[in-house]
C-alpha cells in the first residue's frame, strides 16, 4: 500500500473546553427600553404586513382541488367498506383549467369492478361544478398495497 493511500490515526488525551457565554458580556452593552420596545414594534409591523401565499384553486388545498377529492371520498369499494380515496387506490389529481386527470389503481387487476371503477370515478369527477371533463389513468405500477391506507381506512377495517 503507498503511502498517500495510508489512513493515519491520532490520539487526542484532551481539548480545550470552548468559551462559556457569561452574562457581564450580554451587559456590557444593554439595550434601553426605548430601544427594545423599537425593536418589538419593527418585528411586529413585519409580521402583521405578510400576507399568507395565495393558494391556487386547482392546486393542492384549493377549493376545486378539495371538490374534486370529496367526490372521490363518495366512492365506495363494493367488497370493502372505505371509500377508494382512503384505501389508497387514487395516486394522483391534477386539475388544469377545469380538465381534472386522475390516475389510480385497484386492488388487484382481477378486481370485479376492473371496467366500472374508472367509468364511475370520471363520472363523478366530472360532476365537479368547475371540472369541465375528466380522465382516468388507471395504472398497476407501483401496485396497491395495505401501506396506501389511510390511517381512518385501517380504523374502519380494524387493523389498527
């Protein structure tokens, strides 16, 4: 072995401890009231002046976004008591300019329902107010598992 390719080990018996704040130092220099109460004032005009982000209805928490997953939530699994949103099976919405594209799955390819599922889903989410059409990307990878369920789903199904 050369010897640039070497590992080198030292051995430290100690080291200097860092030095400690001390509260002298804090009043070498301190702050008037005036001063403080300034500072408090600027922090607060600051934070009263920001103003939360605007959120884009299409988007995830908007008004359309959220229609759109609570029509979801009114479909049911006929062989399992949860809603398709819950159990896992709906991987992705997306909504642009009132078109909304929904892509899930099911439980497994031979589910009875394999034809009706998606057929229902765009006809719910096409009855969206605002949602002008609706597709469905019905996909097997990655494949459904009991890992995609909500907690609620898992309590509804006893197995949490």
């Amino acid at each position: 072995m050369s010897e640039d390719r070497m590992i080198k080990v030292e051995e430290v018996t100690s080291v200097d401890a860092p030095p400690k704040a001390r509260v002298a130092d804090a009043e070498s220099a301190p702050e008037t009231m005036s001063a403080k109460l300034e500072r408090k004032r600027d922090y607060l005009a600051g934070f009263l002046a920001e103003k939360p982000a605007a959120v884009d209805p299409h988007g995830v928490g908007g008004d359309l976004y959220e229609a759109v997953v609570n029509a979801l939530k009114d479909i049911y699994d006929p062989e399992i008591p949860v809603n398709i949103y819950d159990l896992g099976l709906i991987y992705n919405v997306e909504i642009d300019e009132g078109h909304a594209v929904v892509t899930m799955t099911l439980t497994t390819p031979h589910c009875p329902v394999a034809e009706s599922m998606p057929a229902e889903v765009e006809l719910r989410v096409g009855a969206v107010p605002g949602v002008g059409d609706a597709e469905v990307n019905l996909v097997w990878d990655p494949p459904w598992s009991p890992a995609n369920m909500s907690d609620e789903a898992r309590l509804e199904l006893g197995m949490l």
